[in-house]
C-alpha cells in the first residue's frame, strides 16, 4: 500500500496546490502525487512498516 508521512504530505500539497484551493477526494493530482513520491507499505507485527522507500522523492 502507498502512503506518505504527515510532512512529506504537506510539502506535496503546498508545491502543488494554491493557498485557500479546495482539493475533492477525487482529485486527479492526489493520485498521481501517490502514485508518484508513495513510499510503500506492508503490516508487520500490527503496525505499518515501509518496505519500499520510493526513490522519486528528492529530499
């Protein structure tokens, strides 16, 4: 499963959307923003685990 940490999130959404934008939950551009930095991430033991760092997202 593709996620991305709380900061990470914030840092995509403020270089891709405008200051007071409202973003749908079907946005296009979120999926390909997941598609695109998602790390991903499997559970393990109870609790997510990144098993994929993905190498697109230039730190």
């Amino acid at each position: 499963m593709k996620g991305l940490t709380k900061e990470r999130m914030i840092q995509i959404i403020q270089a891709n959307f405008g200051d007071g934008e409202v973003i749908l939950e079907r946005e296009s551009r979120l999926k390909t923003m997941w598609d695109q930095f998602g790390d991903d991430y499997f559970i393990e033991h109870n609790e997510w685990t990144l098993t994929k760092k993905n190498e697109n997202w230039k730190e």
